[in-house]
C-alpha cells in the first residue's frame, strides 16, 4: 500500500478549494443522510472488502504492510508470495537472514531498508512479545518500520479493530471530495473516524481505498462509473449522475488498476 504524497496531495486539495473559490474546509461538508447514503452505497459495491495484501497470518501481514510503503500491493505481492512460503514466523524470518531477504524483495523500492526492518521486527517480536504480534497500536508502533499507518492495517485486517489506515488513496480522497480535508494523514484518519457512520466503520478503510484504486484514480477520477456522484461535492467532479448501484465482481487479489 502505497504511502501518501502527503505534500502534493495536501496542494491538489488546495487547488481544488480554490478552484471552488471556497477556503479549505474544516470539516466535512456532507450532512449525516448524504455520509449514511454514501456508505451505504459502497456496502451494496463491496459487501465484503478486502485488503489486496497477500498473507497468511498476523506476522506475514506485518511485514507485508511494512514493505507495501511507497510501492503497489500488487508489487508487494509477487515479493512475499515465495518470501512467506519459507518464512511465515519471526524466528524462520531471522534463520533466512538479512541478505538472503534482500533478495527475495529487492523488486520493491527501498528494499535494502526495508530488509534490516524485517529483521528487526522479527527479533523484536521474540524479545518482547514472546514471537507474537501485539494488539495494540502503541506496542505495534514499537517496532522498526512500522508506523501509524501500518499499526492501523494490522488492528483492522488481522484482528478486526475498527481503525483508518490513511494510505496515499484515502488521503487524496479525503481532500478530492471535502469528506474529511486534512494536511497530513492524521488529521484525515481523525476526521474520518468521526464523520464515518458507526455502523459503516469497520469496513469503511477498504471501500475508501477500493474506489480510490478503481475509480475515483489520481490521475483523473472516472465520475461516469461512480455510485455516489450525484452527492460527491468535489470541485473536480466531471459528472452527477450516479452509476447504476449493483454488487460488482470479487476482488482478484493481485490485480492493480492503473491510476
Ligand atoms: S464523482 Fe468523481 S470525483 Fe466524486 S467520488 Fe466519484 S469519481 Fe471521485
């Protein structure tokens, strides 16, 4: 999963707001109908969404997400698949040993980095939590190379917390439709934990970071194939009539759109 252009993301918004010729917004312009029917919506799309981050247990979902940071899930995926056929504990981590695990990723950008994390992690995980993955934020933080983002991920994916991963799509959405404006990943995932409804939370992280994968893309969002268009209020919104609302295809995890 990729990591937020925090700088460029935060002046896309900027530029959209003024496009508008509104200040940025403060809090979210949506009434509580429009977030209700928002989600809704997204919870008709995906029933069941998925995060796209091949693992096999709490520990390999550490270290995948922790190596997802400035590369695609896909990317991350052709990595890890023969790296957690060996090594899917901390300990089986640490016997394969720094190099040969650099070579396992070094198709992922900042690979060598990334590696020393890994084996940190793994001996830190031994030492201080008896070789388990914790289940709280504030310990998960403790470990090399895992961040707020992360901690967030493994809470929600690997033992079902209600928690907002900000990555690079949900930060640009965020701003993109003046759902949850914020400079930094923080003040969005604060945001969106308030403004998301209760019912909707739990799943509410993946829906964001699926439409922003798949439609509402970086480059230029595909408002003629979007559910909520008639209630998106983003200033570059090219289109306000919603796509017809139906249950798409599962998730072919792997796959990446181009965006
Ligand atoms: S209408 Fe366009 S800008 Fe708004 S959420 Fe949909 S794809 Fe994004």
């Amino acid at each position: 999963m990729a990591n937020p252009k925090i700088k460029s993301s935060a002046q896309n918004a900027k530029k959209s707001n003024a496009t508008a010729g509104r200040k940025p917004a403060s809090k979210s312009l949506y009434s509580k109908a429009d977030l209700e029917e928002i989600f809704r919506r997204f919870s008709i799309q995906r029933p069941e969404p998925k995060g796209e981050l091949e693992h096999v247990n709490p520990f390999t979902l550490v270290v995948a997400v922790a190596l997802s940071a400035q590369a695609t899930d896909a990317g991350v995926n052709k990595a890890t698949r023969a790296l957690f056929a060996i090594a899917d504990t901390p300990q089986k981590m640490l016997d394969l040993g720094e190099e040969r695990i650099r070579d396992y990723i070094k198709t992922i950008g900042l690979y060598r980095n990334k590696a020393k994390n890994v084996v940190a992690l793994s001996e830190k995980l031994i030492t201080d939590f008896g070789g388990e993955v914790p289940r709280t934020r504030e310990e998960l933080m403790t470990l090399p190379g895992v961040g707020r983002k992360t901690a967030n991920v493994v809470l929600s994916m690997a033992f079902g917390q209600a928690t907002m991963a900000v990555d690079t799509h949900i930060f640009r959405i965020a701003n993109r439709l003046l759902l949850a404006p914020g400079k930094t990943p923080d003040e969005v995932e604060q945001r969106l934990m308030k403004v998301v409804p209760d019912q909707y939370l739990y799943h509410a992280h993946h829906w964001l970071i699926l439409h922003g994968r798949y439609c509402c893309k970086a480059r230029k969002p595909e408002c003629e194939r979007c559910v909520i268009a008639d209630l998106c209020r983003s200033p570059e919104k090219t289109w306000d009539i919603p796509a017809p609302l139906v249950e798409l295809p599962a998730q072919i995890i792997g796959a990446e759109a181009a965006g």
